[in-house]
C-alpha cells in the first residue's frame, strides 16, 4: 500500500471507511416459561399413525353402514323433503309442502339434503355424511391438541374420541348432534389459535363457529361458550382492555352467524312459512328458549313427553338426575369409559403447572377441556328435561383431549432429569404413580361397565381387569426393565384402557340403529325406558319397556300387570295397556297403540309402534293406495305425528302432513285450518295411529281425529284405519 492509500484510509480521514462495530459479547439466552415452549418434534410415525387412525375410524363409522335404513325416519323424512324442495330446505321442513318443521334449527339437515340432491335419496346418501363429520372431527382434534402437547397427544385425543362408543353411533346416525361436535372442537381449535396471538380474526371465527352450532342444535352450543372466552380472557398474551373488545367483537359474530336465520324465519309472515314445530306459538324464539332451551333444564317443557319438573328428574325420557348421572346403567357405557381417567389427569395435570404464568399454554389448554367436560356434564347431570344418552357425545371430545394431554404430560414428567427438574425430585415418581393409577381406575371401571352386560363377551372382563393391573405394575417398574420391553408395557396399558370401548363401538357398527333414542352398545341389565340400554331400534326385546308405569308389559300404579289396557291411576304415559284408559279427554292418548285412543276416540289394536318413537313402514299395498293420483293433491295423506308421518313419506316420496308435530301437541294445523285444507281439496286420506299428547300442548289432533271419524267412513288397510277426505260419510 503507498502513501496516498494509507492517508485515505486513516482513521479521521474524510474518506476513511468506518471500522465495523464490535460484536456484542454472547450472553445468555432470555428463560423461556415451559408453557410458551413448543411441544417436543413429533416422532417420525406420527403422519402415518394419523393416517391409519383417519382411516380405521372412516371404516368403523361406514362399515355397514347402510343397514339402519333411514335411521331416525324424523329426520330423514325432512332431508327427503329438503331435497325436493328449496322452500322446505331453508326452513326445515317435514314435508316438501311445508306444513310444520322439525323441532331443530336446519344447519344439519342442509348438509344431508345436499348430499341427496347429488346423490339421490337413500340410505347411504343422509348417512355418509355423518359418517365424514365423524372422521372431520377425530382429525381437528388431533390438530387442537397437538398444537400445544404434541402429536402423540394428539393421536390419543383422536383414538378415545374415535371409539368411544356414543361417538360411534352418532356418526353413524343422522341427528344433529355429529355436525354440533365438529363445529364445537373447530371452536376449540379456533380459540387454541386465538390465545397464541391474541388474534381478532381467529376469535372472530370461534363465534361463527358456535353460531353455527346454534343453528345445529340451538342453545346446546352455548354450553362451552363460558370456556372459550374465560380462557381467552385469562391467557391471551395481550392487555385485559384488548382482550375484552375481542370478546365483545366474537360475541357480535355469534350473534350474526346465529340470528342471521332466526331473523329472516321470524319476520317472514306465518301464512307464508310452514309451523315451527315444537312451539306453541309459532316462533322460533320460543321453541330455542322453551321446549328446547330452558325447559330442558327446568322439566318445564309444554307439549312435551319429558320430565315436567318432576323431582330427580321425570318420566321415561328423562331418568334420574344426579352427580352419577354420567355414570349410570343408562349412560355409563356411551360415555364414561374414560371418564374417569379424564378427572383424575385433568386434576394432577393442574397440580403439575402449579404456579404457572397467566400466559401458560399447558394450563389454559387443561382449563379449556376440562372446563368443557365439567360444565357441560354437569348441566347433563343434573337438567329435569327430556335427556337421551346420546346428548353425551358432547362430552367425548373433551374426554379424549383430557386422557391425551394428561398422559403425556405425565410421561414427560416421568423421564425429566435436568438439573433444575432435581430440586423437584419427588415428581418424577409422583407421576409414574398418578399413570398407574389412573390405569387401573380405568380398568377397574370397565370392569364394572362390562359386568352390566355380563352375557356379553364375558371374557372381556376378565381380561380387562387382568391385564390392566398387569400393566399399572410394570408401569410402576418400568425404568428398571429393558428399553425394548417398555414399549410392550405401553401397549398393554392401551389395549387394558380401550379395549372395553372398542368392543362397544364394534358392536354398535355392527347392529343397525333405528328410531329416535338409540343407544351405544349390547344390552344392559338394569336400564329402563325406551331406547335405555342399547336395545337395536330404540327399545327392548319384544318392544316392552319395564318398570314403567303405563308403557306395555309395565305394571300400572294399581298392582295390575298392565297388560290388559286398564286404568292403572297416575301411569306416566296415558292411553298404552296399564296406563289410564283414553277416550279423547285431556289426558292424552296414544293412538295406535294396544289400549290408546283411535281417531274416533275409542281404542284400537291397529297401528303397531309407530307413532312416537319410530316410523311405520307401510306395506306394498298401503303404498300402492297412497300414491294413486297423488299428483292431484298436496299432501297425500295427514296423520298424527311427525315419526308416524315420516314412515309413509318415506315410502311414497310425496309429502305427508304431520298433524301436531313429532308429539301431536303443536296446534298445527287447528281444526279450521285442516277443514279448509280437505274443502279445498288438498289431503286425499288421514292414517289413523301414530302421536302422543302429554304434559299440555294444543288439543288440536285430538280436535281433528274427532272431526274426522264424525265425517268420514273408516276402513282398514294393513292393519290401520284409513279414511278417505275426498269422499263423504
């Protein structure tokens, strides 16, 4: 280098190039809180164990699937309905003419109908796409859980969800409650998104998503909403001003993803939309906070079959409230395989945080599920209203979730050694104590579970309880037995867990489900009412329901048998053998049914069990007659009863009136309104058979049976009284 060169780059030279700073001296990294952490990397076989559970539940949920025909006829006849017309599609609508809806908002009957506008009506077509919400379900699951604990946590929230037998039958089932699972663990996946950055968007869309589980199942879907906003509320990573706008903002997008309907359906006149079945009033509103809002916690549901605000619960389709209730002869095996696991994990996982930061994701996922499964179980437990067992499909995702995240909590916990983990060492052999005692819980409950059904498999039992307490010992011993058998012990732990479930799911596919109160599972020694205990088709052997004052084969209040159609006092449903006898007073009646009321008030022996719980399936010959010149008229036929009416809807493909709803208590039509229908032409024949009016409700059925059997000549085709309106007396 010359002179020159060296004076211009001397230091103070104007063309001097400045010297680059120094680097810093490397300090130590800022502590990151466990809970902000991201879980460990998932094992290689994580993707391909999804795979293979994605794909064993799609074939447990459609293998045969297409066995339970229309499965609940009550829906199905709406969705046959939806696919004919767009009118009744929006609405809801059992029939294609829109006389009344269903007693539920439509978001699940739209995707049904869809698929049988594509595909065309069948079985195959309303269920499939149950089927694939189930599937949807286990996959979003996965997805919530593993954002925070894991994939491996991920995969047992999927599996217990996957068989736990009521999920099992109610994707396999065409009620509403599939598609309200999904949109709620979306809800739950959307929130988990929300608190990682406090994001507007996300938490926005976790009030679409229960609004739209609104219109699935109305104010079911509020249930878990005091979860989601109160672990937003304690864990978001923002300030508390912030984080209650957000709030108020996802409130608002509830609101409109579930009134945006409700809106239109109330301000449309009433002469221009079909009833809204299940009101008194024709409103919406009154059917969402009444029959199927408050009054299925209070038992105040007017029209209904339900409890009535009986003490500890009332009538058959209520049962016994209480803490158990979840844990019941009735509920027991659709639900509770787990659910004791899921208590105890969600109790040590919370001790295991302990003092954790407000912002701590291992606590705030714990609270969101296990607020979940608590609330939602106790409102189960303890609701006085109409309660089927398979409202506790509901629980199955937080279950699932609890058992994933607790297990692998503990796990982790077991195999820590760091240096700061020493100061705490007493919790290493804490939680291996926790697992195996959560495992033998669970074994020790199937067991129980198992021996309600004791002529089942009952070498199930055993083996469950045997290899469970095998299990929960090795497991204790696990660190002092060779690396390669450690796995064997996790798989034993597994099979003792689920094997109970898995066997009721297997057996759950395999038998076909009709009606409208299915249940999971084989039969079970000690259930009662209709559809208690996993009778195929919604009741039990030989179609009787014991221990029910007023139900065939039960004995009435007066000692008597009950099965001579006599007037037992006080029989909880009025007008079947043993209950007290109906002649068209305000008792309520059972038409139809051996010693309940025909159209023309006396009893009669025609009409076997449809009517209430399940469809009638007409004979050739009943077919023939209904659809003979069945473009002439709007409604082929009307009956009372929207399950009644649904058999022969099914069966003709054209609309049938359901008078009176799915009891016969709603005043659709009143009597006025059916004479001008028959002067006019529109209904060619009224079925005799079918509904059930109890606990209030409008005597307009019981008005129109009169006035019908008064006017008109009876005759009877397969076994059912038959009257033609186009013909006089």
């Amino acid at each position: 280098m010359d002179r020159t060169e060296r004076l211009l780059t001397a230091p103070g030279s104007p063309t001097a190039v400045p010297e680059a700073p120094a680097p810093p001296t490397p300090g130590p990294e800022p502590a990151r809180r466990d809970g902000d952490r991201p879980p460990p990397a998932d094992p290689r076989w994580t993707r391909p164990a999804l795979v293979a559970l994605l794909l064993t539940t799609g074939l447990l949920y459609l293998w045969g699937l297409g066995a339970s025909g229309w499965a609940n006829a009550f829906y199905s006849a709406a969705v046959q309905a939806g696919a004919e017309s767009w009118r009744a599609f929006f609405y809801g609508a059992s029939d294609a003419a829109g006389a009344i809806t269903v007693d539920k908002t439509p978001a699940s009957l739209w995707l049904m109908a869809l698929s049988v506008r594509i595909f065309g009506l069948s079985s195959w077509s309303i269920l499939v796409p149950q089927a694939l919400l189930g599937v949807a379900s286990v996959g979003v699951l996965f997805a919530t859980v593993r954002r925070w604990y894991g994939g491996v946590a991920g995969l047992v929230a999927g599996a217990v969800l996957a068989t736990t037998p009521v999920a099992t039958l109610m994707f396999r089932f065409n009620n509403p409650d599939a598609l309200l699972v999904l949109l709620l663990v979306a809800a739950a996946y959307a929130t988990v998104r929300a608190v990682e950055t406090a994001s507007t968007r996300w938490l926005a869309l976790v009030g679409v998503l229960v609004g739209l589980g609104f219109l699935t199942k109305m104010l079911q879907a509020f249930l878990v909403v005091p979860v989601l906003a109160g672990v937003y509320l304690l864990a978001a990573p923002t300030g508390l001003w912030r984080r209650v706008r957000q709030l108020l903002l996802s409130g608002l997008a509830l609101l409109v993803s579930a009134g945006w309907w409700v809106a239109i359906v109330e301000l449309v006149p009433a002469s221009a939309r079909p009833f809204i079945g299940g009101s008194q009033h024709n409103s919406v509103l009154e059917l969402a906070l009444g029959y199927n809002g408050l009054g299925r916690l209070t038992g105040d549901e007017v029209g209904s079959v339900g409890g009535g605000g009986r003490p500890g619960g009332g009538g058959p389709f209520s049962g016994q409230t209480g803490w158990l209730r979840m844990f019941d002869t009735e509920v027991g095996g659709q639900i509770s395989w787990l659910l004791p696991a899921a208590l105890i994990l969600l109790v040590a996982g919370l001790v295991l945080v302990g003092r954790a930061p407000r912002t701590d994701r291992r606590r705030a996922g714990l609270l969101l599920w296990g607020g979940w499964l608590l609330v939602t179980g106790l409102i189960f437990s303890f609701m006085s209203g109409i309660f089927h067992a398979y409202y506790t499909v509901a629980l199955a995702p937080a279950v699932g979730a609890l058992v994933g995240i607790g297990v692998t909590l503990l796990w982790r916990e077991r195999r820590s050694a760091g240096p700061v983990e020493r100061v705490h060492a007493w919790r290493a052999p804490a939680a291996t104590a926790v697992l195996a005692l959560t495992l033998v819980a669970t074994a020790w409950w199937s067991w129980r579970l198992l021996a309600r059904g004791a002529d089942w498999q009952p070498w199930l039992r055993s083996g469950v309880i045997v290899v469970g307490l095998a299990a929960a010992v090795l497991l204790v011993l696990v660190d002092r037995l060779p690396r390669r058998v450690r796995p064997v012990v996790l798989a034993l732990g597994v099979c003792a867990a689920l094997a109970g479930p898995v066997a009721y799911s297997l057996q759950t596919a395999a038998t076909p489900h009709t009606g409208s109160i299915p249940t999971a599972g084989p039969f079970v020694q000690g259930a009662v009412g209709p559809g208690r205990g996993g009778f195929p088709g919604g009741r039990p052997p030989g179609g009787q329901f014991p221990d029910f004052p007023g139900f065939p084969g039960a004995p009435g209040q007066n000692g008597g048998t009950g099965q001579d159609g006599g007037t037992g006092q006080n029989g909880q449903l009025p007008g079947l053998p043993g209950g007290p006898g109906s002649t068209g007073g305000q008792t309520g009646w059972f038409p139809g049914f051996p010693g309940g009321a025909g159209p023309d008030g006396r009893g009669t022996r025609g009409g076997g069990m449809g009517g209430l719980l399940d469809a009638r399936a007409p004979s050739a010959e009943m077919t023939a007659l209904l659809t003979a010149d069945a473009d002439a008229y709007t409604w082929v036929a009307a009956t009372i009863g929207s399950n009644n009416a649904s058999g022969y809807q099914l069966a003709t493909r054209r609309p049938v009136m359901a008078i009176g709803g799915f009891n016969g208590s709603d005043p659709s039509p009143t009597l006025a309104q059916f004479q001008r229908y028959v002067a006019d032409g529109k209904i060619h024949y009224f079925l005799g058979g079918g509904g059930f009016r109890a606990d209030g409700g409008s005597s307009a059925s019981r008005e129109i049976a009169a006035w019908v059997a008064e006017h008109y000549s009876a005759t009877t085709v397969d076994g059912v009284t038959v009257y033609d309106l186009t013909s006089g007396k």
